[in-house]
C-alpha cells in the first residue's frame, strides 16, 4: 500500500503541528446541524484502543455437510470470485472497502482500492 495513498492520523496531526489550517467551524456543533467528523488526530484519541475486527474475504462457497466432510487435505474449494477479482474487506461485519491480496514478507496483505462509502440511516 503506498503511503501516499492514505492519510494516517500521524500525518493529521503533523500537519496540524506545521501550521495546517483547521477546518471552519470545527468544534462548533449547532443542534441544527448533523455532527460533524473530527477535525483533528487529537479529537480521536478517544477511540485509539477500541478493537475491531477485520475480515477480507476472498470469495464464498455453498456446500452441504455431507459434501463439507468428504474434504480432505489438499481439497480445493471453488468459491464464487474469477482470480484478480477484488475482494470484500469488512470491519465489524459492515463492508468497508474493496481491494487486493499482496504478499508482504512471508505473509499475505491486503491492500485497498476503493472505499464503499454508506449512507446513514
């Protein structure tokens, strides 16, 4: 994932520490209007340790039991995605994005491609 696509809360708050203007009306919440999001790294400090759970998902498969137990070692299961296509990244069940599995050392990534933005209900 290239840094440069994607701003860190660090990068927030270095910039804020450069001089970086801050966002007009931050802080100020009318009841008139909808809450805003924060202006800040400072402002989210609050949910720094909160965890969450994070799922790529690569495809999926329907199968009966029976055909579940007959799987052995070395089986391949055919899931519903074509190779190259993106894969769905969840946190907390919600889908979040898209992107694609990189290998970083001897380790599978993933990295985003697109953000699925949701309207609020």
């Amino acid at each position: 994932m290239a840094e440069d696509e994607n701003l860190e809360l660090n990068d927030l708050e270095s910039q804020e520490e450069a001089g970086a203007q801050e966002v007009p009306g931050a802080g100020e919440e009318s009841p008139a209007e909808p809450h805003k999001p924060p202006a800040n790294a400072k402002e989210l400090e609050a949910v720094y340790e909160i965890p969450v759970q994070v799922s790529a998902v690569l495809g999926k498969a329907t199968m009966q039991v029976s055909q579940l137990l007959k799987l052995g070692r070395g089986a391949v299961v055919e899931l519903d995605r074509k190779v190259g296509e993106a894969i769905d990244i969840y946190v907390n069940n919600r889908l979040v994005a898209r992107g694609e599995v990189v290998v970083v050392e001897d380790r599978l990534g993933v990295t985003m491609t697109e953000i699925i933005k949701m309207e609020r209900s």
